[in-house]
C-alpha cells in the first residue's frame, strides 16, 4: 500500500490523506505476484468476518489491501469510474491491533484504508473476492504498426476480445 500511496498520492485519484496505517507492518507487506480475478460486486454484508468466509465461493478469498487497492486505482485511472465508491471491502491482512483492515469508499476525497473489528457487521462491509490465477495467459501476436499509441494499442486487443492485465 505505501508503494501505490507514492504512485497515486492523495486526493480525489489516490489514497484519502489519513496517516493512521503508515507506520503500520501491513502497508508494507507486498502480495504474492501473480495475475489476480477480483468480483468487485459488493456482497455479503451485514455478517461477521468469519459469517462472510464461509460464505465466499469455492477458490476465492479476502483480497490483499495492496491488490485490491490497485485495482481500484488504475481503473480509476484508465476509465475514471469509482469502484466501491459507498463501501469497504475486507482484506486478509490486519493492523497491529488484531483489526481487520478494509480497502474501499473511493469517493471524491480518495480511496480509504480503515480497520474495523471481525464481529462488525453492516451494510457499507462487504467483500470484493479475489483469486490468484495460476495459468499463464493466453497471449497473441500482432502485426507491428509503425507509429501506434499505447492506447490505440489497447483498444486494438480489447476489441479483438482480450483483456489486458497488469502483473504485480
């Protein structure tokens, strides 16, 4: 988190300017690298975090703050679309009181990093699920073009049905 805190700063496109998580050992800690799937649907709120994992779907889990919070962020970036603009999603990780850190309320003044106690339960927690993918991705060769922009490009391989990942 405080890699992408650097890349994105703070305000309306980067991180909510609150210093709490810092100095905290989680902010740090990296997520294994690898090509991610993140359900960014808000689902399964008003449970407890250990109601919630046993409800997540078979092969995915609470996502990494770090993973979560780039996602978020690029696509903010690319499309400037909010995700989880009115709620926090639940990570894995907790801050050095036992609390669970949760990644989300992407409004105007930027994207939060909050903790919040297992047994909370309400509406704006939920969880936006992720799973490492373990293949490799179908990749393509295209004819070079002379003088093409990243983005022409970009929109060339969407159009043709690929998606395009970034590997962390």
């Amino acid at each position: 988190l405080l890699e992408l805190r650097e890349e994105f700063g703070t305000g309306s496109s980067g991180f909510w300017d609150n210093t709490w998580w810092l100095e905290e050992d989680f902010a740090k800690d990296k997520a294994p690298k690898g090509i991610y799937e993140i359900d960014i649907e808000k689902k399964l709120t008003i449970l407890t975090y250990e109601e919630q994992k046993s409800k997540l779907e078979k092969g995915w889990d609470f996502p990494h703050p770090a993973v979560l919070a780039e996602a978020i962020l690029v696509h903010h970036k690319e499309t400037n679309e909010r995700l989880l603009e009115n709620w926090y999603s639940r990570t894995f990780l907790v801050d050095s009181d036992g609390d669970r850190v949760d990644v989300g309320f992407f409004d105007s003044v930027g994207l939060s990093v909050v903790s919040d106690q297992d047994g909370n339960h309400d509406d704006n927690l939920g969880v936006a699920s992720a799973r490492k993918s373990e293949g490799k991705l179908e990749t393509r060769e295209l004819e070079p073009v002379k003088n093409l922009s990243l983005e022409s490009a970009v929109e060339i391989v969407k159009e043709a049905g690929y998606k395009i990942y970034k590997e962390i």
